[in-house]
C-alpha cells in the first residue's frame, strides 16, 4: 500500500518523469547506472543486473538501483578484507521522516535464517517492519529492503540505535561469536507501540493460507494476523527450521494488521512444496505461532 502511495503521487507530480523511470528499456537503465558509477564498476553493473529477477526492475528506478550498487560494492569490498567478515551483510540506512520510516537495505551471502536473524535484530530494539522486498540473486547473493520505523511511527534516526543493530548482526554471523538470543531480547526489551497500545475497535480475522496455484514456481503461503513485535522472527524461524526457503516476500502492516504473503521453495530442491504432510506441518506451526483453533486454519 505503501508503494502504490508513492507511485500514484510521483505520478501526479510528474507524470512525464515518472513513465520515463518506469518504462524505459531495461538497456537504457543500465546505461543511465553505468553513467553514475565508476567506470571500474561496469562488471559488478553487469553482474547486477544479470542475476536478479525481472520483478526487482521492475520496480526500482536508476537512483535506487545506483544505491544497491554502491551497498554491494561496500559488500565486495568486506569480502576481500581477511577474517571472517565477508560472512557479515551490510546494511544501508535512509531515513524518510516525511513518510514516517527508515530504508533499510540489506547485502549479502543468502545464508540460512538471514530473514529471521534480521527481524530478530530489529524486533529486539522494539522497531516495526512495515513492509518488505527481498530479492535473491542467481549467484547466491540478496538484496532484502525492509522499511521499518520506532513504535511512535518514526523512522530510524539515532546513530546509536543503528549501531546496536549492526553490533547485534555483527554478533551473530560472525564466526566463534556466541549466538545471539533473539527471542530473549524481545521479551527484554518489548514495549508497547501506537498500534498496539489498544486494541483494535474491530476484529481481526486471523488465518493461515497455502496454495500450490497461486505461482508458478513457489508455494504460495499467506498470513493474516493480529500485528505484534516479533511476528516476522517467529515466522521467518520456523520457516528456517522446516526447510522452507522464501524466495520473496509482501509484507504490509495496516491498522494493527499484519497481511503478509510468502513465496516458498524446498530449501534443497528449490522446487514447490508438493509434500502434504509438510505443508500441513507449515500450516500447523504458523498457526501455533498465532494462536488459531484447528478449525480456524485453513485445509491445505
């Protein structure tokens, strides 16, 4: 919803500015990013547009796309220091205070339980995800771009505060740091936040949602919950622990609300979740995760 907000305003404001960023051909735009950067970065410019998916240009214009280009260059960059460093994925903050969120973006090696570790780190420091596009690259990299904000509904601001997050990240994916509990500092530090202070004046239908129809190449699974500090960590960790990949992810939070689709694959085959009996484990442990009867989830 978010999106589309920004997208119908900068089309009002400038609707010939706005097809030019949205329409031109995909040669065009690189071009227009080669013309941005360094010419020593034409092959990491080609790598980037070479392995990511269609959908991420279609959606991102050339001033976005230089600035994941410069966040993978700070990647790189890590890799070839020695250490265990390379293993760390950098994080990009753009504080939006008249849209009331941060950017934050996120490179790095597509490691298991990245998602969750994130939220995690972010739900520890008491901060919302509003929304979220992660995106995998064909060469084993991400780029995962979260828009969160305070529990005021502020963006991201204080140097400390996205110290702390980076120290958290640090901690867990460096190697021989103790593993960092996440679920503990949730509960340490949770506090109420505007929308959940009171609850809201009409009831939330929660439900849990699979399908093998809805895409073409990923099990479908959808969520419709009650929004809270933690969701996304507890989602994105049983995912992990059931060997459930997400390719990508539509993750909005309205009103108290959390309406958030999934785009699974078997974390070794890559493939759709054909396998009722893990479907239906998926099924049954998201809605432990939320609370649901038996008769409020959904048959797969």
């Amino acid at each position: 919803m978010m999106q589309l907000h920004r997208r119908t305003a900068a089309f009002f404001q400038d609707q010939g500015k706005f097809r030019e960023e949205f329409t031109r051909p995909l040669e065009e735009t690189k071009a227009e990013v080669l013309s941005r950067l360094p010419a020593d970065w034409r092959d990491e410019v080609e790598a980037h547009f070479a392995t990511l998916p269609d959908r991420y240009f279609r959606h991102r214009g050339v001033t976005s796309i230089v600035r994941h280009m410069q966040l993978f260059h700070r990647f790189f960059e890590r890799v070839a220091e020695p250490g265990s460093g390379s293993l760390i994925p950098v994080l990009g903050w753009e504080a939006r205070p008249n849209e009331g969120y941060s950017l934050l973006e996120v490179a790095g090696w597509n490691r298991h339980h990245l998602l969750a570790k994130v939220a995690g780190a972010l739900a520890a420091r008491n901060l919302n995800i509003l929304s979220a596009d992660l995106y995998t690259r064909s060469d084993d990299l991400v780029l995962d771009i979260f828009r969160i904000c305070t529990a005021t509904f502020n963006p991201v601001t204080s140097p400390r505060e996205i110290e702390r997050i980076e120290k958290l990240l640090e901690q867990e994916f460096d190697i021989g740091e103790k593993e960092v509990n996440f679920r503990s500092l949730i509960e340490e530090r949770i506090a109420p936040s505007i929308t959940r202070e009171e609850a809201p004046n009409f009831d939330i239908p929660q439900r849990v949602y699979l399908s093998n129809d809805d895409h073409e190449s990923a099990t479908v699974l959808e969520i419709q919950a009650q929004d809270r500090i933690g969701l996304l960590y507890d989602v994105f960790t049983i995912l992990g622990k059931l060997d459930a990949e997400v390719l990508n992810a539509r993750i909005s939070t309205q009103a108290g609300a959390a309406i958030d689709r999934f785009y699974l694959v078997d974390s070794a085959t890559e493939q759709k979740i054909f396998d009722r009996d893990r479907l239906s484990g998926i099924e049954h442990a998201i809605g432990a995760c939320l609370k649901l009867s038996k008769t409020e989830l959904s048959q797969v």
